[in-house]
C-alpha cells in the first residue's frame, strides 16, 4: 500500500517512522533554538515567580485548548508537587481554565473573549503573577485577562510563539518560542513550565533541593 504519492512504493511502517523521526529532530530544534533565544528570559521570568511565591503571592494561569491544559499542568506541579524528591509544602497557583461553570456562565453572559480577564477581577491582588499562554501570542481572551491584571497591579508573564503578537508588548515579561509550529511550540512551553518549576524549588526551598541530591551538575555551571 503507498501512502504518499512517490516513485516507488514505501512501506507503511517506513512512512511512520519517518513521520516520527521528522517530528522529533523539529522538536530538538525548536527547543535548541529557544536554548538560544530565551535562556535568559526563561530564568527571568522563573525568578519573577518565585519571588511573588517568597512573598505571599500566588500564580494564575490562562490559555486556550492546549495552552489550557499547560495552564492546569503548571498549576498541579506547583500545588501537589513537581518532583517527588524534593518534599516541599504547596504552592499557591490557579489555572483560570478549570471551572466549567464558571467558563460556561461567562462565554453565555458577558463574552468568552472575557472569561478570563473576570477571573482575574474576582481572583487577583497586586503581588500575584498571571502568566497568559498563548502559541500564536493573538489569543483575545488572554490579552484581556492581561490588561486587567496590569490595572491591577499583577505581574503579568506571557508564555507565547511565534513573534509574541500583540499580547508580547503588553507583558511585563515573555518567554517567546521561535517557532511558528503550534505542536513544537506547546512542547516547549511546558518544558519552560518544567524549568521555572525548577527554579522556584531551588530559590525557595535550596536546602530541600541540595537533600535530593539535584543540584546543577558541574558540566552546567
């Protein structure tokens, strides 16, 4: 059976390697270039973080389809815990997408492009972060819920691809992957979630972090 049109016939099992094999080398290259790119502002927004956390702040998180589920993935490692080895107490972080009545009453009365920027009414103080997660950086939704939390007095991050679009100015800071692959772009941006998790446990609880026995190797300094 052919798959794609060719000059000779290639065995089904073949295409799917290759399709696999293709995803993976985009994939490191995506994350090799944001190695270039973004390490700085990676760390930077991470110490943002934790600094909110060292003084009393919490996390809010927002984002659509995918970017949602990262959303509700960050929040879980900073709530319940990101490594099991370092035996911390819970974070205080709150993804803005887990409520369906609250997503539902608030796309039926008031608009979806403003469900988010509600919850940040009702739920954020000056101290919090919001970090808005978005692939294309255009998503209506998320910009809103910025722009309330910068009346705020919230720190606002965006996790965000391709050129940042109009959400990047709007930020007090961003970590932007450059790409414009939506796929490599969600898998960069909950690998960024990974790394600021590690940050916050090592600027927070150090001592903890030293006891598991994961410290920064020697190679990395």
């Amino acid at each position: 059976m052919t798959i794609f049109a060719t000059s000779m016939t290639i065995e089904p099992t073949n295409i799917m390697e290759a399709i696999a094999r293709q995803h993976l080398r985009e994939s490191i290259e995506t994350k090799q270039r944001l190695l270039l790119t973004a390490i700085s502002a990676i760390v930077r927004t991470g110490d943002r973080i934790a600094d909110a956390l060292s003084r009393g702040g919490k996390v809010l998180l927002c984002g659509n389809g995918g970017s949602a589920a990262d959303a509700q993935h960050i929040a879980a490692e900073l709530v319940i815990r990101y490594r099991s080895q370092v035996v911390r107490p819970a974070l205080p972080a709150i993804a803005l997408t887990v409520d369906p009545s609250l997503m539902t009453a608030g796309g039926n009365d008031i608009g979806f492009d403003n469900v988010f920027a509600r919850a940040v009414e009702a739920l954020g103080v000056k101290g919090d972060v919001l970090i808005g997660i978005s692939t294309s950086g255009k998503s209506e939704n998320v910009r809103r819920a910025i722009e309330v939390a910068k009346g705020k007095g919230i720190v606002c991050i965006g996790l965000l691809g391709g050129d940042g679009g109009p959400i990047a100015p709007l930020c007090d800071d961003v970590v932007i992957v450059p790409s414009s692959i939506t796929a490599h772009i969600q898998e960069c941006h909950i690998t960024v979630g990974h790394i600021w998790c590690s940050i916050i446990e090592a600027r927070l609880y150090p001592d903890l972090v030293s006891q598991a026995g994961l410290t920064v190797k020697e190679s990395e300094l």
